[in-house]
C-alpha cells in the first residue's frame, strides 16, 4: 500500500490551531494541577487525622478515653426526672442584690422556668440561658405577668454582684415590661445547693484541679406549688413546647417523661490532661470528610476535564 500523502492528511484533520493547542495543554496541565494539589491535601488530612487516631485510639497514654467509653467523671453527674416531686421551698438564698430570700418566695403565684448553672461557666451555662431567652422572646406569655424564670448559681463562691452582672446582661435582650420582677439571679451556700439540686434530680461535681464543675445542661418547668413539671433537655427549647408547658404547669399539670439527650460541660480528661472522647470523635469525622472531599474532588475534576477537552475536539 502507497503512504497517503501529506496534503490528504492536512485536509483530513485541518490545519493546527496553535491557540487551540495551547488551551488543550493548558485545560489538561491546570486539571492535572488541581487534582494533584487535591490528592495531596486529601493525603494530607488524612494522615495528620489517622496519627491523631492513632494516638487517641491506641494505648491510651495516661488514661485518655475511647469515644465509646463514658469517663468515670461523667457518669457521676446527669440529670434524673423527677416529675411531680416538690421542691424544698424552705432552703435559704441570696438575690442578686444580696438580700436573703427563700426559695417559696419564687413560688405561689405563676410556674417557674428554673435554671441550674454558674454565671462564671466557661462553656454551656450561658448557652444555656442564651437559648432560654431566645425561646422567650418568641413567646406570647411574658416572664413576671405569666411566669417567672429563676437562675440559681450551683457555685457557692459565687456571689450577689455576680448575679446582678448577669441579670443585667439579660435583661437587655429580654426587653419586656415586667422582665426585672420576673427574673431572678440567685446564689447561695453549699448545703442549701446541693439540697436543690438533689430535688431536681440534678447531678453535678466539681474539680478542683480544673476549677470547673462538671455537669448536664437543662431546664425545668414547675407549678406555681413547686413541683416539678416538665424537664429540656440541652441548650435549645422550642418555644411552642415551652409555652404549652407553662400554661399546663400553671394548671397543675404534669408532663410525661422525655428522652434524655444530655450535652456535657466538661470534654477535659484530668487523669490525662486531655481532651479525650471529644478528640477521637473529631479525627474521625475530619478522616470521614477526607475520604468524601476525595472521591467528589477527583469526580469533579475529572469531569471538568473531560468536558474541556470534548468542547476543543469538536
């Protein structure tokens, strides 16, 4: 068979485009880049999350916790339902302008949103309160005219400036006209705390090493007689079902039991000095979303190129 000669080829296939060449090299060279630069980032995270796992995961090195282990701190502290068992009304506190007051002067009149924190809490107290006034705030009841709202520090170094400090923080995002006889900020004295707290099913602890307290996050709704009506769980309360629990406190009513989902203030391992359970959830999801950046990185790449080198062929 003769060579086809030079001149039928060109016709065949058309004269180089030199600009088009160029755009070729580069779409395939930048898609190259990309997903190289990609593979090493995804390589990347992928390493630092298995030697973090590794290290959370393996013997653990001064008593640090697997994730489904619950450290021996925190199976001390919880919080158990006790609906419909009183309140010791009887038990001593301070306001938040220092005068001495009783816990039954917060009740008689309308139910109470009760609020176990420490205004000094480095992590969930204020969101605590922070999603207890955002709920509020959407409400049609009002706290002072429909209820009243107590916070009660579970920390007895605390004191009445404390409480006023945080009042008044509160009061400025609550703007409502009887706010400031409805909501108080209280302290008080060790045994009338723990007394509280026992009654309310509230478990908590404090260490010493840290200066922190251990504890669960929730609020508590309670008739006007003080007795403990419906238990929120976590940092968020809907309001709908907030408002429908006060107008069934105020009645005397008491809910029903709800699923527990408890969000812990304390992620800090002291044996090991650590953040333990906490750190080996996130290496794992940081190694989930490695391995997922991956495979949509490479498919859209690879996509990308394809579709460039499609459109410069037509």
């Amino acid at each position: 068979m003769s060579p086809i000669p030079e001149a039928v080829i060109l016709r065949a296939i058309g004269p180089k485009d030199p600009v088009l060449d160029r755009r070729r090299r580069a779409a395939s060279s930048g898609s190259l880049a990309s997903l190289g630069m990609t593979w090493l980032l995804a390589c990347g995270l992928l390493s630092t999350a298995s030697a973090l796992s590794a290290q959370a995961m393996g013997p653990p090195p001064g008593g640090i916790v697997g994730a489904d282990v619950k450290p021996a701190l925190l199976k001390e502290i919880g919080i158990d339902q006790r609906l419909n068992q009183p309140l010791p009304l009887e038990l001593a506190f301070r306001d938040e302008a220092g005068r001495a007051v009783r816990l039954g002067d917060a009740f008689g009149r309308r139910p109470v949103i009760l609020a176990l924190v420490y205004y000094n809490c480095p992590m969930l107290c204020t969101q605590v309160l922070n999603g207890l006034v955002a709920s509020l705030n959407v409400m049609s009841l009002s706290a002072g005219s429909d209820f009243d709202v107590l916070a009660v520090s579970f920390d007895p170094r605390e004191t009445p400036e404390a409480a006023r400090a945080k009042k008044e923080a509160y009061l400025t995002r609550y703007k409502h006209p009887a706010a400031a006889s409805g909501w108080h900020f209280w302290t008080g004295r060790e045994p009338e705390i723990r007394a509280l707290a026992k009654a309310a099913g509230f478990r908590y602890r404090y260490d010493p090493e840290l200066d922190q307290f251990a504890h669960a996050s929730a609020i508590f709704v309670a008739t006007p007689e003080g007795r403990l009506a419906r238990y929120f769980y976590g940092i968020e309360y809907a309001p709908r079902d907030l408002r429908l629990s006060l107008v069934e406190a105020s009645a005397g009513k008491i809910g029903t039991p709800v699923d527990q989902i408890l969000l812990y203030c304390f992620h800090y391992d002291p044996s090991s000095g650590k953040y333990g359970a906490a750190i080996v959830n996130i290496v794992r999801l940081a190694g989930a979303a490695t391995v997922i950046l991956l495979v949509l990185s490479f498919g859209i790449l690879s996509r990308h190129r394809a579709r460039l080198l499609q459109r410069d062929g037509r």
